[in-house]
C-alpha cells in the first residue's frame, strides 16, 4: 500500500512539472489573427516596437469573437476589464514616459480599460502582476485617459499595436470586433 502510494505521489509531481513546463513553454504569437483558430481559448500574444536598442512591449492573451457579443455582452460596460483575458495586460517601457501629460518611470505596468458605449476609459496601474482585474485596486492607478472608441474593420481576435514615430512620440492601440482604441505616448529622453 505504502508503495503505491509513493508511486501516485510520484506520479503527481511529475504530471505537475510537464503541466508547468508547458505553460511556461507557451509559444507567442505576435499576430494572433494569422494563427489558425483551431483552439477555442485565447492565444499568448506580444505587440512590441523598437525604440533605439530597447523594445516597447505589450504581453496579452488575446480572446476571439467566435460568434459572441461582445461589447455589452462577454465584456461588459461601465466595469473594469483587462482588455483581454487570463492575466492583467502588462506594458514594458525601457524609459519614462508621458501619458496625458502625466510622465511615467521605466517599467512594467498593467493595462486596463472600463469600456462604455460611447466613451472608455484606459487605465495604466501599478499593479501588473494579477489574474484578469481581480485584484484591481482603483488607488494603485497611475494615470486614467478617457478615449472615443472608432469603429474599425472586423478583428476576429484582439490585438495590441504599437506604434512610435517622430519626436519620440507613438501609440498603443487595441481592436476587437469592429472596434479600436488609442492611447497616445511620448517617451522622454
């Protein structure tokens, strides 16, 4: 008895171990909508730019439509959202940044949004490090935008862009479904 009970312990952590692996092993896709959509969960998923030698980075896991509403529906209004699924959306800046007018050490921060009808709310916090917007703490924000949603072509799964351009200036934008935000950025030199 004792002896099969080591083996099913064994056995355990060992199916524990691969089950973490693989987790970890998770590939990313960086154009979540040319991935065939075999699976009916939400692909790992990175948007990134260059910015000198360092990157801009964004790391989501990025949902689909599949046949759902989805604003006011899966997502819904007037409710913090972490603007894709599983864990809290994180942005990666390898310099301070501005965001309306507010600048913003180097780091890693979560992204967060309250979608509404005709108006939304983009939300950077301090907290990066949760699952979905569980532990959203309105008091760890670091600066809240109000953005117009556009409407945008049909996006199957959610994806993340950014964008930088002259002046150190850019974008980070998100669309799914037939909409698209935007939140302007510029980095400090």
């Amino acid at each position: 008895m004792k002896q099969n009970f080591k083996y099913l312990v064994a056995s355990l952590l060992l199916l524990a171990s691969f089950t973490l692996a693989a987790q970890k092993n998770e590939t990313i896709s960086y154009n979540p909508n040319l991935v065939k959509d075999t699976a009916k969960r939400s692909i790992r998923s990175m948007a990134f730019t260059m910015l000198g030698k360092d990157s801009i980075t964004i790391s989501y896991y990025s949902p689909g439509v599949r046949n759902r509403v989805i604003w006011g529906g899966l997502v819904p209004y007037d409710k913090v959202w972490v603007t894709g699924a599983h864990n809290a959306t994180t942005l990666n800046f390898p310099k301070a940044f501005v965001v309306n007018g507010k600048e913003i050490q180097a780091g890693k921060y979560a992204l967060f949004t309250i979608p509404g009808k005709t108006e939304w709310i983009i939300i950077i916090n301090k907290n990066w490090e949760q699952h979905l917007a569980n532990e959203y703490d309105e008091k760890d924000d670091i600066v809240r935008v109000n953005v117009k949603p556009v409407k945008n072509e049909y996006t199957e799964r959610l994806q993340y862009f950014v964008e930088t351009g002259k002046r150190n200036k850019g974008t980070i934008s998100m669309a799914w479904e037939n909409l698209k935000i935007e939140l302007p950025f510029s980095i400090r030199r």
